[in-house]
C-alpha cells in the first residue's frame, strides 16, 4: 500500500510539472533560428513519417498529452488557425501519452477533434530531440527548415499576435 502511495506521488509530481499555463506565457525568439534535422513520427497507425523538409509550409509542432488541461483547451485554436491558413501551413500534433493507443483516439472522438494530424511519441524520442519538457509547447518551424520561434504553455493562438507571426513567416 505504501509503495502504490509513493508512485502515486511521484506521478502527480511529474505531471504537474509537465502540464503549464498562466498569464506569463511568452513566445521565445530563436536567433540565430535553429537548424532542424530530419526526423521520424509514428502516425497514429503506427506507420512511420519522414519528416525532411517543410514543402513550402510554415510547420507548427504542438506536443500535447490527453491529461492536460491546456493542452486541450489550445487543440481548437490550432484547428482554426490551420483553417485560416489553409495549405500554407501544417499543424502536427505530437501525443506524449504513455497508453496512445488506448487513450488517444477515444479522446479524439469524445471531443470530436477530426480532420487533425496525430502522432504518437510515448517514448518520447521526439520530445528529448526538441528538448520539450512542458506541456503544451509548440514550435514553429519555418518555410527554410529552421526554429525561428518556440512557445512553452498555453497562448491564444486566434490573437492578432501570434496570427502575425505566422503571416510574417509565410
């Protein structure tokens, strides 16, 4: 009983520390941008995805878990910006949750998010090569393969700033 007490500690310890979001949230310039390396995604099929270059689209990478209230709460707003943008850019969504195949497409229909690219980093393989350790953070990737920008925590991306800062790197 003790034992299940202290992983149950721990747990709750780790995940209020992965999940974040208050007023202070702010967008972290990249200077000089970062050169990003090709890298693999496991759809949510379990296929791999090559991913080695932008195809003239700005890329957004949201790394987000189920358990994460913000994370959540920021999922339509990224939906809508894609929307608005059109296929001048990409939005993929990177789950961090340790049972994806259980937990993640029962989530997707219970909130009725379709039509979204998800993918799963259980492992977090994906999370340790962008050095992502808050949820959600999103990272901006621009038209030249690079890191221009980084935002760690929840933001507003239907507000006039971040909607500039896509439209100035398209």
């Amino acid at each position: 009983m003790y034992m299940i007490r202290l992983i149950l500690l721990i747990f709750l310890i780790i995940s209020s520390n992965l999940s974040y979001s208050d007023d202070n949230n702010q967008l972290q310039i990249s200077k000089p941008p970062i050169n990003i390396e090709p890298f693999t995604l496991i759809t949510k099929d379990g296929k791999k995805e090559n991913i080695s270059k932008t195809n003239g689209k700005v890329i957004l990478i949201n790394f987000w878990a189920t358990w994460c209230p913000p994370c959540i709460k920021e999922i339509p707003d990224l939906q809508k910006l894609k929307k608005e943008f059109g296929s001048d850019i990409e939005v993929l969504f990177i789950s961090v949750d340790s049972n994806f195949q259980e937990t993640v497409p029962k989530f997707l229909k219970k909130n009725k998010f379709s039509n979204i690219k998800v993918f799963n980093d259980q492992k977090l393989v994906i999370s340790k090569k962008f050095k992502v350790k808050i949820m959600p953070t999103t990272i901006i990737i621009s038209k030249s393969f690079k890191e221009t920008n980084r935002v760690t925590g929840y933001v507003d991306w239907q507000s006039k700033k971040y909607k500039s800062l896509i439209k100035n790197l398209l």
